[in-house]
C-alpha cells in the first residue's frame, strides 16, 4: 500500500511589526481579534497536520520551544502570527512546533526592509520588482479574508517572483 503525504502551505501575514517589506500600523488591533483567530485555528486543524513548521531561524529551535511551552503556561503575550495561529494550532492537535527559516544563512544578516532600501541602487531590479504586486493586509475586514487573499496563485506567484529578486540583493 502507498500512502501520500500532503502538505499544505498557509502564507500569513506578520501580527507584530518588524522591520519588514509590509508591516501592520495597528498591532494592536489583532488582540480584539481573539474569536476569528479561534475559528481560523478550528478550520485549520480539520486539516490535522502532524507537524507545523513557522518562520523561525532553526538554530533558534530551543529558544522556539520556549516560547512555546511559555505559551502552554499562559506566561506570552504577543500579537505575533505564530502565537496567535501556529501555537494555539499545535496546542489543540498536540504537534510539534518547527523552526525552519529561508534565510538563515547569509540573507538574514538584514532586515527586509533594510534590503529593500538597498535596492534603490539598482534601477533594473527595482523596475522588476515593481510589476509583482505584493498583497496588503487590511484590518478593516477580516483576518481570514486577509489569508485568502494571501494565499490566492496570483498572489503566491507575485510574492514567489518579488523574492526571488529580493534574494539576487
């Protein structure tokens, strides 16, 4: 008998600001956003994934678990989109939690944003760039209707193409 894993890919949005290519004004604002984000977890988890890999340098795995078992305790506060979907998600479906990164090595040594300040230097990338719509987070409406947008193949096709020249830098 063969048995076929899936997988699936949910693209989000960073909660907490950083020094990121888009970053919310109002983080604020998920906080009062508690019962979507239940649901959200709910309809997620009829999915039952056995393992839930977030946005986190690997070499920062034991600091990843911490936070976690901080957050089993009730003792983390935060807006940050892995606490507010991927903890809560991993709690009901008790699974681990994995740090996995893309740019761990070498491109992590700067911020987004300082990157995309950087390419104002190359005119030709910028122009490139400039044709991939990357999509907008509106708090005016839901959070999962943010996530569909997000997650629709045009829009993962731009963000696919906006980082790969975003890497070139």
């Amino acid at each position: 008998m063969i048995y076929m894993k899936r997988l699936m890919i949910l693209g989000t949005f960073h909660m907490e600001s950083q020094n990121d290519i888009h970053n919310l004004k109002d983080t604020n604002r998920i906080t009062s956003m508690q019962d979507e984000l239940s649901i959200i977890v709910e309809k997620l988890s009829k999915y039952k994934p056995t393992k839930i890999f977030v946005e986190f340098e690997k070499k920062n795995q034991d600091k990843l678990d911490n936070y976690y078992r901080r957050y089993l305790e009730d003792k983390l506060l935060s807006t940050n989109e892995i606490v507010q979907i991927a903890f809560p998600l991993a709690k009901k479906l008790n699974c681990p939690v994995i740090a996995i990164d893309w740019m761990e090595r070498g491109a992590a040594e700067r911020a987004c944003g300082d990157v995309i300040n950087e390419m104002s230097k190359y005119k030709d990338l910028q122009d490139e760039i400039k044709q991939y719509k990357m999509p907008e987070v509106n708090l005016d409406y839901e959070i999962l209707k943010n996530l569909i947008e997000l997650n629709t193949t045009l829009s993962s096709d731009n963000t696919k193409a906006y980082y790969i020249n975003y890497a070139l830098l």
